[in-house]
C-alpha cells in the first residue's frame, strides 16, 4: 500500500541521479522531469513449489523508494501512454536504458517515462551522488534476524549475481510495481499524472530488469489481488532478456531451483513484445526457452531479434551519459573497455523506437503488428553468419543488408575488465564494429550515391513493414551514408 507520493525538489545543485534533463533539452521538447518519494508497506513473497505460484511470507513491511517522471509540460499534449520502466540494477548503478533506447520517440509523440528503482543494491551509489536526497531511501529486510538458507559460497559457485544483503529486500518490489501501477491508473491527488487523460499502461524493462518482467508476468499480474477490477498493465516490452536468469520471489530463495519455464513468459493476456539483440537470441539458453509468435488469446506475443546490436552499444551505455562528472566523481562512469578501434554502434534505438509504436497501437487498435524472420542459429545456438561475416536474419536494416562493415558481439578486453567474468579476455555484453576496405566498399556499391538510393529504398521497405518508424528514417539513411563515407565510399 502507498501511503505517500512527495515530490523532490530540483535545483541548479540538487537533481536526479543520471538526470535526462541534464543530458538532453528537454524543455525544448516541451518535457519536464520530476523525482519523487514512494513511501509505503509492502508484503514478501515466497514460493510455492517452483513454477511461478506464490504466497505471502511476510506482510506490511516499510520501504521507501524514488520514482523518476519524464511527461510533457503541458497534459493536454501527452498521449496517453505511460512507460513504466524497472530500472536496471545489474551494474550497482541505476541505467534507465528503455528511457535511452525510446527517449527519441517519446518525447515526439508526447509519450509519458515512469522510472522506478527496482532494486536497494543502487542505493548505495545513489548515497553517495548525493545522501541529503537519497539516504532516506530503504528497504529493510522485515525478517534480518533470520539467516539465508545458504552460503555466500554456494552463490558464488552458481553464478548468481553477487548483490544479495541480508540488511536489505529486494522481494519487497512486487507490491511496490502493483501499486504504483495502480495509483498512476487512477485519479488520486496524489498520483503525479492524474492530469493525463485516457492513460495507457506499459511495463518495460532491460536485461535483468526484463527478467523481472518475466517474473511479475508469471507469478504476479494475474493473481486477483493483483488484477482486482481489470488489468494492471495494458502491454509489455522486454528488452534484452538475459533467459538463463530467474528472479527469485525473494532473496532467500536466490539458489533455489525453479523450473526452466520461468526464463521465459509462459502466459500473457496482454500485448507483449520481446526485442532480443545479438547478444541474447541464441545465449543463455535463449535458443532453448524461444516462443513462436501467437496471436490466441492467453498468449499475445512477438518477438524481434535486432541483427547487428550488442547487448551494450556506444550510443546506450557510453555516449549517452556523455563524459558526466558526477558518475566519473562515484567511480561509475559507463565506458567501453574492448581492445578495438570502434565499439558496436548498431542504431537499435531506432528498432526499439517501432516496436514501442507498434506495442502501442497494438493494444489501442487490437491488431498486431507485423512479424519478424528469426535469426537461425546452429545446433549449440550459435547464430549463423553470411558471406559478409555478419549474422543472418532477423530484424534488419540498410546498415546490413547493404553492409560497410561487420558487426560482433562480443569484444577482447584486458584480463580484470569484463563485468560478468573478472578472469575473462572476453566481454559477452559489448561488441565491436569494423570497417570493409575503401577497394571493398566501390567494389560492392560503385559510388556514394548509388549506396544512397540502396539505403533509401530499403528503408522505405522496413517502413512499409512497420519496423522502422518513418520519422526515422531519414536519420537511419543518413547515419549508413556518414559511416559508408568515413569508410572511403566516394
């Protein structure tokens, strides 16, 4: 239960953590960004038996959270779609990567951003960015007298994600994303969009963040105290889902064994778009856990594989914090670390920006969108290449269907360097790019204008079949012409 929503103030020297408003002019796009407290109870879950049913292990327990707002000035020119994100956790530092990876179309089309922290791991860097605004924020463990079932041995030797506290509890976050949910539904004073009419509610989420996507999706949004008079969320987005990751109901069960069906959505009555990079289609156990596209009712589904994208690219996890002082000052500046002259660049802002479109009029006009090729992998789920080098299928665009270069997925980094793995020469979440010769290059396309008109007739294609929006298509011709030129087409 909320109990209460207090805004934060913003001034020249106290403002969000990664504020959008401090890397992009908002104002000039007529947007506003707001920070608020959730100060609330909520109960702990715990499962019974593995497949996806809970029931209550704990209740009413005190937290208080900080939700981010990004809407347009003005709330007769919003849109009605509200973007709920559960902000990623996996770094120690709270990416907003569904804002950076939409922002372009949001902020177009009147779009209205809901961030929220989805887990206390972040708060310590948020403390230390700034503690008079956030070191009120908690989430006492209600039950940190009681030891974990477990060692910190055996979560090592799994391969769990080393950010389990017993002072703290992420299972406090399901009745947390419920009500708030709910509350930007309604017409509460207290609900910062209650000026919004006719709200549109979308739940998105990146990475691990998807995975707890996965998670509320089958242990959470169809139980009746959940749904209560209708339907909390109107559709989902998934981006970047890491499958071989199950988000436990609390951390006390964080080395339980759950069954397999819980790496993937198992049951969704609503809209639900998956977009998997490179990095994600055929990797931890992606390969194995796939769902075929349906439009039966219980199973509204599609799924994107964006050929071409890393996991982590230079435009949504470097440039896009754009050298920022602060997180260089808490040591969490993002950076790319492969040992390659260019990191993966692969525009899937772009991709995200049409299956965000599509999601939308999916549920507000009950067809859905177009589908997609998938892209075919071996028998160990390795994607298979064509005679460029680059991976075949997919959700495609001119950048490789009339390629300059190729595009991997994985990058050399010094020994120390990978986040996921201290001793690996190899970084599994960020690729690199490299460029075909210039004798290569004419050999292929003749001139810069001739690889133009090619650029320019795929991408009305991709339009026509609503996997690029047209608004960005200009960009998108624009962006392979500057690279095929910087390459040595002429």
């Amino acid at each position: 239960m909320i109990k209460k929503i207090q805004e934060i103030p913003v001034s020249a020297s106290d403002y969000p953590f990664a504020s959008a408003a401090r890397y992009l002019n908002l104002e000039a796009y007529g947007y506003q960004e707001k920070e608020y407290y959730m100060d609330g109870t909520a109960n702990v879950y715990q499962s019974v038996g593995n497949t996806g049913e809970v029931e209550i292990r704990c209740r009413d327990a005190e937290y208080r959270n900080r939700l981010i707002v990004r809407a347009p000035s003005d709330p007769g020119r919003a849109g009605g779609n509200v973007v709920v994100e559960i902000i990623n956790p996996t770094s120690f530092m709270e990416i907003d990567r569904m804002w950076i990876l939409g922002y372009q179309k949001f902020l177009r089309d009147g779009d209205i951003y809901v961030g929220i922290t989805s887990k206390p791991n972040t708060i310590a860097k948020m403390v230390e960015f700034n503690e008079a605004r956030y070191g009120s924020l908690s989430w006492k463990n209600p039950t940190e007298d009681m030891p974990f079932p477990f060692s910190m041995e055996d979560v090592r030797k799994r391969g769990i994600l080393p950010d389990i506290d017993i002072r703290y509890e992420p299972g406090l976050f399901w009745d947390m994303l419920t009500d708030l949910a709910w509350l930007l539904r309604g017409d509460e004073e207290r609900n910062p969009l209650r000026a919004v009419a006719h709200r549109s509610l979308y739940l998105t989420g990146w990475s691990q963040s998807a995975c707890y996507l996965f998670r509320y999706l089958n242990s959470f949004a169809y139980r009746d105290e959940v749904k209560r008079d209708g339907q909390v969320f109107d559709g989902y987005l998934a981006g970047g889902g890491v499958r071989n990751l199950i988000i436990p109901v609390n951390q006390y069960e964080a080395v339980m064994d759950y069954d397999f069906r819980l790496k993937r959505v198992e049951h969704v009555e609503q809209p639900y778009i998956s977009v998997q990079t490179e990095s994600e289609n055929s990797a931890w156990d992606a390969f194995r856990t796939k769902r075929a596209d349906s439009d039966y009712p219980g199973f509204l589904y599609r799924e994107y594989e964006v050929t071409g994208a890393s996991h982590d690219t230079m435009f949504s996890y470097v440039n896009y914090y754009r050298d920022d002082e602060d997180l260089k000052r808490i040591s969490h500046l993002p950076v790319y670390v492969g040992e390659h002259a260019a990191g993966n660049d692969y525009p899937s802002w772009i991709l995200f920006g049409a299956a965000f479109r599509n999601l939308f009029r999916w549920v507000r006009e009950g067809a859905g969108p177009g589908r997609c090729e998938r892209i075919p992998v071996d028998e160990r789920g390795e994607n298979r290449k064509d005679v460029f080098g680059n991976t075949r299928g997919g959700l495609r665009t001119c950048l490789l269907n009339y390629p300059t270069g190729r595009y991997h997925i994985t990058s050399t980094v010094p020994k120390g360097a990978s986040f996921l793995d201290p001793e690996a020469e190899k970084d599994p979440l960020f690729g690199y790019q490299e460029a075909f010769s210039p004798a290569f290059l004419r050999e292929l396309y003749g001139s810069l204008d001739h690889y133009r008109q090619l650029c320019e007739e795929d991408t009305k294609e991709q339009i026509a079949k609503g996997f690029v929006c047209r608004e960005d298509g200009e960009a998108l011709v624009a962006l392979a012409v500057s690279l095929a030129k910087e390459r040595g087409l002429t």
